[in-house]
C-alpha cells in the first residue's frame, strides 16, 4: 500500500506532514511527499490567503486523475476554516482539522467530517523525519497575536509549546545535519518558564547545525544571541518579520513594535554575527498603507540592508479585521511590489558580493546541472563542484556571484 502526503503552506505544515508519513510508514505503508499513484493522499491544507484555500481545494482533482478510486483526507488550515469546501470533492474522504493530526493513521478507514476541538494542550506527534536533507523540528502552535490581516489564530488556537527535552531527544535520534526550530509564533515558546532563550541553551549540546524559523523582533536580546553564539553549530541567518516600515501602517496591523525596534535589534543581531543573512517579511499596499508609509518602508529596508526580502501584495482575507477596511488600488499595490522587488534584488546581489572570498559551511542538497547545490549557514545559495555527498556540512570559500547565490570551492 502506497501514501502520499502533500503539503501546501509553512513550514510547520511541512513538519507535521513529516509526522505523518513517520507514521504511516509505521504501520506499513510506502510514503511519499509528491503527487503520484497511490492507495491513501493526505492534503495537509493551508488557509493564509484566499488563494492557498483555492490550492488547497483544486488538489482534489490532481488526485483524481491519478486514482479516482483515491481515500484522500484533508486536513489543516483550510479544512478547519471551512471543512464543507472539501466534504464533497469525492465520496471517499475524511476532513479533519487543524487539532489531533496525530490521530490520522487511526482515522483511515473513517469517511465525512471529523473536526476535534480546539485544545490548550501541544499535540506530541511522531518524530518528523525528512525525506530531504534537513529537519524541521515543531516546538509550538498557536498563537495570540491577533494581527488585523491574520486568520491563523482563529484556526490554530492559543499558543501552546512543547517540553525541551522532547526536542533535544528528537533532534539527537534522528542524527540529522541541519534541525531547523519551527512553530506557528516560534518567539513565543515558553513552556513552564522556559522561553525560546531558554529552549537554545537546552539545544547546547546537540551536534545538528540548528537554523531558526521565522521570529519577531521582541525576541531579540542580548541573552537570546548570547544563547545562540554557544550553540555547537548555529546558522547565521535571523528571518525578522517586519510587514511595514511604517508606524502608521503598523498599528493599524496590530503588530506590537515600531520600526526602530526593528531597526534597533537587527543592529544588535550584527554586534553578535556580523555575517549574519536578516531576511524578512512586507506586506506592500496594506488598507491604511499611504505613499509616505510605504516610503517609510523604503527607508527602513536601505536602513537594515536584508540578505533578502519577501515582499507580497495585502490580499484581503474574510474573517480578519482587514478585511472590512477598504482595499487599496490593485495598481498601487502592483506599483509598490515592483519597486520593493528591485531594491530586494539589489540588496540580495549586494549580501552575496559582500560574501566573496569568506569561508563558510554549506550542507549539499540537490545536483542542478553540473553542479552540487546547497545553503550556507547564513543562507547563501550556493554552487560547488566536487565528490561531495548529501546532507553533510563542506567548508567552501565563495568565489563569485551565479544565478541566484554563488560558486564557491571547497576547501
């Protein structure tokens, strides 16, 4: 028997779909995380936008021109937010949600919808192990943001966070190179007392080159690096997410810190690693989101100077507070996205040059033509030549620019 579990959405989808194809492997099933033949599909699903929702839906019929006699369960985000989108898509389904994804090899039989009630409790799932080169490793759920364009804290719950031990025993069982530390609002683990600085003196002594997920900037402190600086082997790269530049635009997206917070805690970040890569997050052309904010913006990305930035248009998401604002010009959205991507390119070319001739530490990851390619440490994409085997960490010296990172040699 044959599963396939395909995951649309973050990170942390990735690492619960890693759990279930543990798990199913565990009871005797071939697992796969592509679109191909097989006996059982579980649709991790994801909800942020109203455009993931659709993917998630139109997944359905991929799998049905592979094997229209398919069981196919769809689980997640999307299914949490409106599970009758996805009830009806074949008659041999289950829709489950965004709770008890650990139940879903005992579930396989089951048809219709099976929605669990939201828990305070952290869901201890199967060890997520990887078919690629790194793991990610889920620390925490939840959130309690409540960000005015966000639907996840409605659909995920409160934040909850997991024992430390836990993660320490995961990440050394599974022997990987690089464990990436992930959750739905990663800055706020705290589990008994123990938050994410106390979490990273706990992951001292583990061997994994360890690599964080995306933070906030209240995180950021002078104890926290320092816990980061004694870890065995951490990656230099900090995922700050900003949004907006604007104080304006940051209020009224209930974000709770000001742009010379940020700019204030990406310059301690390169007290304490200078190379470090700080990539981000921007929401351009949010509803209360005026020229002069967005220029604002401008000025804070020269300010910080990113390795690289996300930049995507405001999509209005029903359920939020955004949502009832009223939306800006699509071409004024499309204006600014364009000038952000090119300052994005700028400063991306800008952190690689600045990088040439330094030595740093790459895990190889997959063969694209005639080159081995993987990520620095400081999340550099990088090409290299060489008898080199996947997932072990090289020392290579980066050479010059290429396509969208660098060749560098080893060393």
């Amino acid at each position: 028997m044959k599963a396939v579990v395909f995951t649309l959405g973050c990170k942390v989808n990735e690492c619960e779909s890693n759990s279930i194809m543990n798990s199913l492997s565990s009871i005797g099933y071939e697992v796969s995380d592509k679109l191909e033949y097989a006996d059982l599909y579980v649709v991790n699903t994801c909800a942020v936008t109203q455009e993931a929702q659709k993917k998630s839906r139109q997944t359905a019929s991929r799998i049905l021109k592979l094997n229209p006699n398919a069981k196919i369960i769809f689980t997640g985000c999307a299914t949490q937010h409106a599970p009758q989108e996805f009830v009806n898509k074949t008659p041999n389904c289950l829709v489950t949600g965004t709770f008890n994804k650990g139940l879903i090899p005992q579930l396989i039989e089951k048809s219709g919808v099976i929605i669990a009630n939201q828990s305070d409790c952290y869901e201890n799932l199967e060890y997520a192990k990887s078919l690629g080169t790194r793991t990610f490793i889920k620390v925490q759920d939840g959130c309690n943001n409540f960000c005015s364009y966000c639907i996840i804290p409605y659909l995920r719950g409160r934040t909850r966070s997991r024992e430390p031990q836990s993660i320490v025993q995961e990440i050394n069982s599974l022997s990987v190179s690089e464990a990436v530390i992930t959750g739905i609002n990663l800055s706020s683990y705290n589990y008994q007392g123990c938050d994410l600085t106390g979490l990273m003196q706990a992951l001292k002594e583990v061997n994994a080159r360890i690599r964080l997920g995306s933070l906030e900037v209240r995180v950021i402190t002078d104890q926290f690096l320092q816990a980061l600086s004694n870890l065995k082997n951490f990656a230099r790269h900090f995922h700050l997410s900003l949004q907006s530049g604007s104080d304006n635009v940051l209020k009224s997206m209930n974000r709770k810190y000001s742009a010379s917070e940020f700019i204030e805690k990406s310059n301690l970040i390169r007290k304490y690693f200078p190379d470090a890569g700080i990539t981000t997050d921007i929401i351009v052309g949010f509803p209360t989101e005026s020229e002069k904010d967005f220029l604002d913006t401008i000025n804070l990305v020269k300010t910080v100077d990113f390795s690289d930035i996300h930049p995507f248009i405001f999509s209005p998401r029903e359920g939020t507070v955004a949502f009832k604002m009223k939306d800006l010009d699509y071409n004024v959205k499309k204006d600014r996205l364009d000038r952000l991507v090119k300052i994005k390119q700028e400063q991306k070319n800008a952190f690689t040059k600045k990088m040439i001739g330094k030595t740093l530490e790459i895990i190889a990851e997959e063969k694209v033509g005639e080159y081995v390619v993987g990520y620095t440490d400081n999340y550099l994409r990088t090409y290299i030549k060489g008898d080199i085997k996947y997932g072990e960490i090289y020392k290579v010296k980066i050479q010059k620019e290429y396509k969208d990172g660098a060749i560098a040699t080893l060393i």
